[in-house]
C-alpha cells in the first residue's frame, strides 16, 4: 500500500515539471508581422534562377515568388508567408491595377 502512495505522490509532482520541460515552446517572432505587408523588390526575383530580394522591415530579405513568375526590381509585393529566411510574396494589388493585370 505505501509503495502505491509514494509512486502516485511521485506521479503527481513529477506531471507538471515533464510537462514544461517536454513541452514544444514555439515562439512568435516580430518577422509575422510583415505578412500581408507591401514592400519594394531590390532584386529581381526569379525562381527559377534562385535570386531576389526584398527590402522590408530594414533588412534584405531573400524573396521568392508564389507562383514562381518573375517580378522585376521596384515592383511592389505583398508577402503572403515567411519560409526559413525567404519571403514568398506576390505583386501586390496596386501594381497588379497600374499594370492592367487582373
């Protein structure tokens, strides 16, 4: 009886220090708060090339496109999603109209 007393006592107090030590701390980063952002190429971004980049924030980003178009220097992007250290950005809605493209 007392070897199940201790053992449940034990259970009880080891739980939750596991639990924090165990536990996956995924940390926000101040970077989430560029997505849905517009920004400015600096570097014409191609895919296929594995170049671009995009200056945002008041760092150089290296940028690849969503649907793998290239999209010259100084267009205007929005990011959709940050990947590792790349943006995956698109034209952003502005550019799109001034450019006539739907």
């Amino acid at each position: 009886f007392l070897f199940v007393l201790v053992s449940v006592a034990a259970l009880a107090l080891a739980r939750p220090m596991a639990k924090r030590w165990l536990d996956p701390h995924i940390v926000p980063t101040n970077a989430d708060r560029l997505i849905g952002t517009s920004w400015k190429v600096t570097e014409t971004i191609d895919n296929d090339d594995h170049m671009g980049a995009v200056y945002a924030d008041g760092k150089t980003w290296t940028a690849r496109s969503e649907d793998g178009s290239t999209i010259p220097a100084g267009e205007s992007v929005e990011i959709l999603r940050i990947e590792g250290v790349k943006l995956i950005v698109r034209i952003s809605a502005e550019s799109r109209a001034s450019c006539g493209i739907s």
